[in-house]
C-alpha cells in the first residue's frame, strides 16, 4: 500500500491527542502515512471535500464544534451518522465523500475496556448537545432498558425526543437515579478542573460513572464518583475506540480492538 494520508479538522486543536494515536495505529498495522491536524474557521467547511482532494487526503476525523456542519457538504451519510445526526469520520473514495459516526462504537467500547455492561440497565445521561446523541444511541444499540436525558430545562431535553423517541427527560431540578450515569458536558474539562455538573449527592445513588471528557484523564466528575465507590469509565477510551473504527473505515478492515488497550494505556500516562 502506497503512503496514506489523513488528518482531523477542528476549530481548535492544540490538545488533540488524534495524531498520536493514529500513528500508533500505524506502527502496529504496517501502515505508511501521515496524520495532521487542520484548523478551519465556520467558513472554510463548505470547502471540506475540496481541501480533501487538493490534500489528497483519504480521510478525515471531524471534530467539534464542525460534526453536524459536514453533513451537508458530503455525497453520503451512514445510517449511524443519520441516526446520530453528526459526522465524525470522512472517507474519501472514487472521488465521492462519505460521513460515518464513529463516535457510538467509541462509547461502547470505552465501557467494555472497564467491565461495565448497559444491557438492561437504567442509564441517566447529562448533558443534551451532540456528545449526548451519541451517547444515547450506544447505549441503546448496547441493550439499555431506559435512557434519561437530563438538560438545563426541560425543553431542551425534550428536543432530542424529536430523534429519540424512547428517551426519558428530565432537568437538574428532578431527583437522579439509576444504574449509570454519564457526563457528556464539558464541565470539568481543561482548564477549568475542579468542577461536576452535579453534586456528590446525586452521584452515589449510582452504580457506575462514565465521563467523555479525557482531558484530565479523571475529572472531578470521576474523582467523586471513585471516592463514593462507582465503577468509573474514563473518556480517553472512547477516544481510542472511535479511532480505531475510523481505521477500519478508511482501510476495510476488521482491527483487534484489544490494539486500543495498548494506547490507552500509554496516552494515560500523558496526564
């Protein structure tokens, strides 16, 4: 196989850990090639599947605040990104562009990494931007017998019943409870440590915490949720675990997701 070449396009991407492990993914594959980092204004993305082909670039990872505004510059969507209603892996192929969503096989995978089952389980989510939609998706596709999407208000929980029908929704006002209970706001993730959405109160009436934010690796989220005794879910996984499904996208190939636990390990050592 000739040198590949790929790249992930953000507003901000200073602390992107992507490049890193992609091109550890590389090594362990035998693969030849090259992964850069792209920032782009809201202006540029029109201009998405261009910048592709002048970059010969044969993906792409797309990540916030851009994974809904790709949609509409691409040739095709999976059913998962129209599910999900965000794009976070291009895959340029015979001259067309194609959005996947890779970022529900992360989350499953970050709570396989930790022994943590959803099947049956009553999981509360918090949070109700894009993070939260896929989230709710994995943990439907995991079996999970309810979902509850918690927001500020409840009006802007009830807005994702218009994709999910089957969700539960509440605010921060409303009594808590479950099996697992997720973050996926950015509340607590650098520079502003030291912060939870919700109160030690509420946290241990679960059994387990999972948090998407990887940056710290355990956030005071997750620190409370240790001291209360939960089971904890690190978000660093799932950041693995979509990249290696964006790898099996771009090369059509099935990859050993147990690679992912050698990066893991060593990306945490990173903070």
């Amino acid at each position: 196989m000739s040198t590949v070449h790929l790249a992930v396009i953000g507003e901000t991407l200073k602390h992107s850990l992507s490049p890193e492990i992609h091109k550890y993914m590389y090594r362990q594959l035998g693969i030849e090639g090259t992964y850069e980092k792209i920032e782009l204004c809201p202006e540029e993305v029109c201009n998405v599947v261009e910048l592709m082909k002048e970059k010969k670039l044969m993906g792409l990872n797309v990540t916030m605040p851009y994974k809904e505004a790709v949609m509409a510059y691409l040739d095709e969507l999976g059913e998962d990104a129209k599910a999900i209603g965000a794009v976070n892996t291009i895959h340029l192929k015979d001259g067309k562009a194609y959005g996947y969503n890779s970022d529900h096989i992360g989350i499953r995978y970050m709570f396989e990494l930790q022994n943590v089952s959803v099947k049956g389980k009553n999981v509360v989510i918090l949070g109700n931007g894009g993070a939260a939609c896929a989230v709710i998706y994995a943990m439907k596709n995991g079996g999970a017998a309810k979902v509850t999407v918690v927001a500020r208000t409840i009006e802007k929980a009830e807005k994702l019943k218009e994709r999910f029908s089957y969700i539960e929704c509440l605010t921060y006002e409303d009594e808590l409870f479950g099996d697992i209970l997720i973050n996926t706001t950015p509340v607590g993730m650098y520079p502003n440590e030291g912060e939870s959405v919700v109160e030690r109160e509420v946290i241990r009436t679960f059994k387990a915490a999972a948090d998407i934010v990887y940056n710290p690796f355990m956030t005071e989220f997750l620190n409370i949720a240790k001291e209360e005794g939960l089971k904890i879910v690190t978000g660093l996984s799932m950041l693995v675990g979509q990249a290696i499904r964006s790898e099996e996208i771009w090369f059509g190939q099935e990859i050993d997701y147990r690679l992912g636990n050698a990066i893991h390990e060593e990306l945490s050592r990173l903070f």
